[in-house]
C-alpha cells in the first residue's frame, strides 16, 4: 500500500515552526494568549510528504474525519487538565484512529514505517498533540529561575514517530492494537493513573499478550480493584519478573486471567 511519509527533518522542521508560533505571545505565566488549535494543518505542509510503498494508495479522508472527531472529543476538555483525566480521553481517541486506519485497510509495512505515523502526527493529529502534551510545551516556571530547556525539542518525541510508544499517532493505535480486538473499551475504562499503558502496557513484555493487556485492563477499569501508581509498578515489576520464566505466547486468556489475577491480589492486601 503506498502512504505519505515525512522525512525527520521535514517533522522536525514543521514542529518547531509551529512550536514557535505558539510560544510567540505568553503572559507573565507563561502560558499562551493566542489560540492553540491549529484549523488548516496542511498550509504549513508546503508540498512536504513523500509517498512511500506500491499497489492502491492510503487514503487521508478517514484519516481527516478521525481528526475532526478527536478535536470535538477535546473541545470541552481545558488544556491543562490533569494527566490522568486526559489520559481516559486519550483512549476514547485512540478507538477512533484505531478505527480510521483499520477500516483503510493498513498493512504492516506502513504500520512500521516511522514516517507514516510523522505524517499522522503532524498532518492530523497536531493539535490534539499539542492539547495532550501541553505541559511540555508551556511549562510552570522554575522556582529557581533557571530557564526550562527547549520546549521543541522536548516535544518532538511526540511526533518525530522514533519511538512508537511516545509517537502520540503510534501509541494511540498500539493502546487499542494491544487488547487484541476484544473488550476495545478497555482503552479508556482502565484509568487512574497516566503511565499505565506507556510505562506497564506498551513499553514492556505484557504488552505482546493481548491477554494479560485485557486481564490487567479489566482490573484496572473497575474503582474496586484499581491499583494507584505504587502499587501498579511493584505488579508490574513481578509480572515481568514472572514472564522472563515463561512463554506467555503459550498463555491462553483463562491462564492469563489467573496469572494477573494472582499477582495482582497481592498489592490490594
């Protein structure tokens, strides 16, 4: 399937234009005066995106009407909303553009393409970006003074599409790619805490078992059973602990269930 791509340099370049513009009027706070929001994202483009791939091409309508969509999603959210309530909408997105690009029939090659999900981030989702990762890009003065290192920079892990589970295109899909096609409100039902599926999903070995994703999901959806940070990283330090010693492909949904609910019960004690 042929796609369009941008190039690193060409992400890169375009960010920190538009980080820029931003940034160019800020109250004595440091946050910004002039709107965030972004409405024609393809007049910066300036021909930039290559297309990448063979046989029928990727089309950007799904991927445009996912775009409106998400931005409606975040419409009523302020932009400083705390981490882990932008978190839940994050995954009411992520089933959205999960949606988009599955329905357009997204093959490996293109999934794995660094590029693809640069063009995603910055063609389509550039703003919701912004709205997600806005404390990167204004962030609360140093009581020391000291100036904050460059807000641009630090903000091009979320687009520059190097790392997949910090991309914000590349994880929102990999956040509903991971539940393995079942139980898909799981993506924004687990909640109460930002790092749940970066930190213990996406970035580690239980992330490649769709089963033991839904069985920590499940758990984590339910106020009953809801680990907060600590505790969540002391199970997820034993679960992969656990999962060095086994072959968690072997694993069907019943066993997973038990293995995370064993481990689990532990830090509700």
């Amino acid at each position: 399937m042929s796609c369009l791509t941008l190039s690193l340099g060409e992400a890169l370049e375009v960010s920190e234009n538009r980080i820029a513009r931003l940034r160019s009027g800020l109250d004595d706070a440091g946050k910004p005066t002039g709107p965030l929001v972004i409405d024609s994202l393809n007049e910066d483009m300036n021909n930039r995106g290559h297309f990448s791939g063979e046989e029928h091409e990727f089309s950007d309508q799904l991927l445009e009407s996912a775009r409106h969509e998400i931005e409606d999603l975040i419409g009523s959210h302020p932009a400083d909303l705390s981490g882990a309530r932008k978190d839940v909408v994050e995954g009411k997105a992520s089933l959205v553009l999960h949606r988009a690009i599955s329905d357009l029939g997204a093959d490996f090659v293109m999934l794995d393409d660094p590029g693809f999900w640069r063009y995603v981030a910055i063609a389509h989702l550039w703003n919701f970006a912004v709205w997600r990762e806005y404390g990167t890009l204004f962030p609360k003065p140093k009581a020391s003074g000291e100036p904050a290192s460059s807000p641009a920079r630090k903000f091009a892990v979320y687009v520059d599409g190097r790392k997949f589970h910090e991309c914000v295109p590349s994880r929102m899909w990999l956040r509903v790619n991971v539940l393995g096609g079942q139980e898909l409100d799981l993506a924004f039902k687990a909640e109460g805490s930002t790092d749940f599926w970066r930190s213990h999903i996406l970035r580690v070995k239980a992330g490649e078992h769709p089963g033991i994703v839904r069985a920590m999901a499940r758990r984590q959806a339910e106020e009953s059973t809801r680990l907060a940070t600590t505790p969540l990283r002391e199970f997820a330090k034993q679960l992969n602990r656990t999962l060095q010693n086994l072959v968690s492909a072997m694993l069907d949904d019943e066993a997973a269930d038990v293995l995370v609910e064993e481990l689990w019960e532990r830090q509700l004690r």
